[in-house]
C-alpha cells in the first residue's frame, strides 16, 4: 500500500519534500512513525530508476547487457528501507514496552502457585480427582474450579475487579454480580458460603439471599442466576483438618 501512494506520483514529475510531507500527513495509518519526506524521496527515486513506476514504459537492453529482474529491484528498494535513519524515539519506546512486558510476564509465572483456585476443563462425567491440595471442587457443565484455600471469592471478573471464581468461565453470566459471594472453610470442616451479591444464590432448591449464609454439603448443589454447579468436597483431606482442630472443652 506504500509503493501504491508513492506510485500517484508520476515519474516524468520533479516532486519536492513537501510533496512527500503532504502524503505523510494524509496517510498517516499507513507509513511507519519512523518515516520522513527524505526516506519517501529516496524510495521513490529508487522506484523511477528500476521503471517500477506505472507510467514508465520498460526499453530493451542490448544484447549481453547485465538484465535486472524484479527481484533484485524489489530488494534493492527493501535495503533502502533498512538503511534509513532510525528513530531514537520510537526505539526507546518499543524497548520499554517490550520490558514492561517481559516484567509482567516474570510476574505472573512467580504468582501461579499463589493461585487459589485452579480452573479444569470438565472432560466426560468421571469424579473429581483430589489432590492433598484442594480443598474443594466446584463443577460446572464446562468447567471446574478447585479450592485451594480456606476462603475464595466468587462472582464476575472485569477489569477492575479480580475474584478468585470468575463465572463467566462457564456461561452467560451478565446477571452474576461483580462480588456474588464467598466460600468459606471453617475450622470445624464445615463449608459456608455468604451471599454478597444482588441475587439470591440457590443451595439444593433453597434460596439464600443477599446478607445470608448456608452450609454447603458435599453433592450440594449450587446454582447461581441460572448457572449450575455441583459442589464436591475432598472428604479425605477435610477429615485430616477436624483432626486437627482444637477441641472445644
């Protein structure tokens, strides 16, 4: 698309500077930041002398004269673009975002084993496995999420607000609140979950409203502005922790 611009300009025609300047300032989505008039000029030049030119009629050479292809044409224009003046500024911005990148990426990584809670694909209808790890499993149609601590957030995940279940993940979820809940685990093995949210949150058939709590069983069933869960707890690992607990006198 830049050859086709620089192609409006005739070769038989003496175009200045601002010539180019002009198709810089008309066309600005097309040439890079780094372009300039002189670098166009040259470009241009390079063009008309190959006849690349769509005006230009291509003469014969005379036998045993050295032919250019297009080819090398076409090359010799591509080194001309390299070999213009680079842009300070522009290179120092591109290395910044490629650091601040780079950063984020380092950040990340680090902060995978942090997550509290993992997200599985759902494949066939095969039980949870559960490792010493997960406390818990919510299982969706799609997706399942694992409960890695003792207390996660639930809800909608946007830009501004970061839950540990984001319930997108499993379907249409416009009606879910950005905060819809949280699930806790108590010290006495029992699972609570808190309504936070605008619209109710159903356990086995019951409604639990905003500002309410209710226990979660293991095969309780969760649903959540349509969105059905079933909720399965590592029976195992939960044993180890009433164990544990202190016993009230």
């Amino acid at each position: 698309k830049r050859s086709n611009l620089l192609c409006t300009l005739p070769s038989t025609s003496q175009p200045t500077l601002e010539d180019f300047q002009e198709l810089l300032d008309k066309h600005v989505d097309v040439f890079a930041p780094a372009r300039t008039p002189k670098t166009l000029l040259n470009h241009w030049m390079l063009m008309r002398q190959f006849f690349l030119l769509p005006d230009q009629a291509v003469t014969l050479r005379e036998r045993g004269e050295d032919t250019l292809s297009f080819s090398d044409a076409e090359e010799a224009v591509e080194e001309e673009d390299l070999s213009g003046p680079q842009d300070e500024v522009l290179e120092h911005e591109l290395y910044l975002v490629d650091r601040n990148a780079k950063r984020e990426i380092r950040q990340l990584e680090n902060e995978l084993p942090k997550w509290q809670v993992l997200v599985d694909s759902v494949i066939g209808v095969t039980p949870a496995d559960f490792d010493n790890q997960t406390l818990a499993v919510l299982r969706g149609r799609l997706v399942r999420y694992l409960m890695r601590s003792k207390e996660i957030t639930i809800g909608r995940m946007t830009k501004d607000n970061a839950i540990d279940v984001d319930l997108s993940l499993e379907g249409p979820s416009w009606k879910v609140s950005r905060r819809q809940g949280v699930i806790k685990l108590r010290n006495t093995g029992e699972f609570i979950i808190a309504n936070e949210g605008k619209r109710p949150i159903y356990i086995d058939g019951k409604p639990v409203l905003a500002g309410n709590k209710h226990k979660l069983n293991n095969n309780s069933v969760v649903e959540i502005a349509g969105l059905r869960f079933v909720f399965l707890v590592n029976l195992d690992l939960i044993s180890v922790i009433r164990s544990e607990a202190p016993q009230s006198s």
